[in-house]
C-alpha cells in the first residue's frame, strides 16, 4: 500500500499528555487510513470511506 502521500492527522480527542492516540489519513482516493501514533510503525488499517463513516457513526452513538 502506498502511503507515502497520506496525510495524517491527530484523532481531535486525543491529548498531548501521551494518552490514547489515532492518527486518520482520509485524503488518499478511496480509503481511510488509521495507525497508532504511538507505534507508527506497528501497522495501518484501511477502510473504505464508507466503512470509515459507519464506524466513525457506531463510535459517537449516532447510527
């Protein structure tokens, strides 16, 4: 997979104290990025957009 255009970005509930952290690239053509920003190099899981939105959904309790 070719990650080198992703752009990452901090999950907007994470702190800067260290705690818990996603990072979400949702820039590339039809897929959503996600790692750990602790363990950056540990794996990145891809979604499709749609799949992202729903999980994003089921996360907040809205779907």
């Amino acid at each position: 997979m070719e990650l080198t255009r992703a752009r990452w970005r901090t999950a907007t509930r994470s702190s800067n104290n260290g705690g818990d952290c996603v990072e979400v690239a949702d820039n590339l053509p039809g897929r959503v990025l996600v790692r750990d920003s602790k363990d950056r190099t540990g794996g990145t899981l891809a979604f499709t957009p749609t799949a992202w939105r729903a999980f994003v959904a089921a996360a907040r309790g809205t779907d």
